[in-house]
C-alpha cells in the first residue's frame, strides 16, 4: 500500500478533531476572530479531505486481494 497508513490517517483525524472541538469551545466562551474563523473553516476543509482518504484506506482494505477498484 502507498501512501499514509490506516493508523496514520486515524492519528490525524483525531488530533484534527480534537483541536476543532477545543476552538468550538474557545468560541463560545471567549468569541472568535476573522484568523481564527478562518483556520477553523480551513481545519473543516482538511477533515473532510482526511476522512475522504480514510474511508478509502478502509475500504481498499476490505477488498479481496486482488479485486480492482470500480
């Protein structure tokens, strides 16, 4: 397999995850700036894409050997 490992992808998504919950919380206690809005919507875009490429990590994995993608 080229590219990231399963784990890999899982460990970037978590921490990802994790830092939006934390500027979500930040957010409604202390408000938010036009930066931090924007890392936040950037941070969104990465999870999306992160997501995108686990699932097909996972799926990949679940082929029989062999299988050819669609």
């Amino acid at each position: 397999m080229h590219g990231p490992t399963p784990k890999k992808i899982h460990e970037e998504l978590a921490r990802l995850m994790r830092e939006q919950v934390e500027s979500l919380a930040n957010r409604t206690y202390l408000g938010i700036t036009p930066e931090e809005l924007n890392l936040e919507r950037k941070r969104l875009q990465r999870i999306r894409e992160v997501s995108a490429d686990y699932l097909e990590v996972l799926k990949a994995l679940s082929r029989p050997s062999g299988e050819k993608q669609p």
